[in-house]
C-alpha cells in the first residue's frame, strides 16, 4: 500500500469513492462533478489535505484532513455555486439540507484542533490496514499544522465506523443530532 497526497489526476477516483461509499452525506449527493471540482479546490488550500491510498495501481481509498474546518462552507459557496444551482435543478429536495450544511458542528470553531473531514475505503480494501494508515497519516499532518488534537464525527448508526474509531484509541467525546440523524463525535491525540 502506497500512500501519499492527493495529485490532480486523483481527484476523479476519490469523487467515485467519496460518491459510492460516502453516500448518505449532503456533498455526495451534489453529483460527481461537484466531487471533482471540490477536491480540486481543496488542493489549493494550505490548511487542507487528502491523501489517497493506491493499492493495484489505482486510489481504492482517501482521507481529507482539515484545520479550520469552518472555511469549508465558505469554499463551497464561493467557488461551487454554479455546481450546486445544477444539482439544485436536478433535485431540488437537495436544497434543506444545504442551508443546514454551515450549521454542521464540525464546522463550528475549534481552536487548535485539526478535523478529519472523511474517509473511505473501498469495500473490498477494508479491514487490511488501510484506514489506520490514513488515519496515521493525517495525525502527521495535525502535527505539521501545530494541533494537539484531533476530531472527527460520524453517524451513530454507522457501526463498522464506530468499531474501527474505537479500535484505533479514539476518544468518544459528545453526542448530537443533525438533520434528524444522531451524529457520534471521537477524539484522538496527535
Ligand atoms: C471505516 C473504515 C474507514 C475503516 O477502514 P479499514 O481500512 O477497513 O480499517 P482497518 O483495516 O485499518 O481496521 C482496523 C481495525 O478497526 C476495526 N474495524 C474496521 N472495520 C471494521 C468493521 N467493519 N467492523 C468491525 N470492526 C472494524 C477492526 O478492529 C480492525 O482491525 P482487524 O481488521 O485487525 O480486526 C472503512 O471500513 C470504510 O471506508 N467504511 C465505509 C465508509 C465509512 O463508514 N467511513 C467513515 C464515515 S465517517
């Protein structure tokens, strides 16, 4: 398993694995060329990254770290507008759960706290050690951008994904809901 961070050419298969295996949250439901035009702006950012994981000679996994993880909105609405009216037409059911996206709690500010903003492995990769290496990875990142700790969140009824952030030493620090769905926050030492 290589990994390493995300380049430019990378951007289409992360967008198919975030789109397939992410797919009950807001952004995989804008479509694939929103996907790929939002990893592409993420690559511009300083205190973003994805790294991507290749296994066979193709990406089969990608995690994206962030510090200040409130300018994503910001991002999105700036640099995707265009994007988000198209998958607005084509699904205007999409646009509740928009407006709520700023009100995300990770979106909030935290301080000097870095935030892994996703992760996925694609099914057949998972349980070889992919995603602890990621996860790993991104802990080196935090420290690069000076955090002590970092979080993340996931939906409760996930289970594997609370299994494999239990597994890995996180911290179960709150609970909460959003958009009707109770949301699970861990934390971990970088
Ligand atoms: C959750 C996920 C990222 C884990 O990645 P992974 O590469 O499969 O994880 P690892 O191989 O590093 O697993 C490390 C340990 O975590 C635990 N674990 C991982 N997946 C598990 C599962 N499905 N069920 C129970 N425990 C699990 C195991 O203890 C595992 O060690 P073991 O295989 O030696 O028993 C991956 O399964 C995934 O992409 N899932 C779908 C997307 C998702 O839920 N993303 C998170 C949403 S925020």
């Amino acid at each position: 398993m290589l990994i390493k961070r995300i380049a430019k050419r990378d951007t289409p298969q992360v967008s198919q694995i975030h789109r397939d295996i992410l797919k009950t949250g807001v952004i995989s439901h804008m479509g694939i060329s929103f996907l790929e035009k939002f990893y592409e702006i993420l690559l511009e950012q300083k205190n973003i990254a994805t790294f991507v994981a290749y296994e066979d000679n193709k990406v089969v996994a990608f995690a994206t770290a962030a510090f200040d993880l409130k300018s994503i909105p910001r991002l999105i609405i700036q640099n995707l507008w265009q994007e988000i009216l198209i998958s607005l037409f084509k699904n205007p059911f999409l646009l509740y759960k928009l407006i709520q996206m700023p009100f995300y709690p990770s979106f909030k500010e935290h301080g000097q706290i870095g935030e892994i903003f996703s992760i996925a492995v694609l099914p057949q990769y998972q349980r070889s050690g992919i995603g602890t290496n990621l996860i790993m990875r991104c802990q080196k990142e935090f420290k690069r951008y000076k955090c002590k700790l970092f979080q993340l969140s996931v939906r409760r009824k996930i289970k594997s994904a609370n299994k494999f952030y239990i597994k890995i030493g996180l911290e179960k620090k709150n609970q909460g809901k959003f958009l009707g769905e109770d949301i699970v926050f861990y934390q971990g030492k970088v």
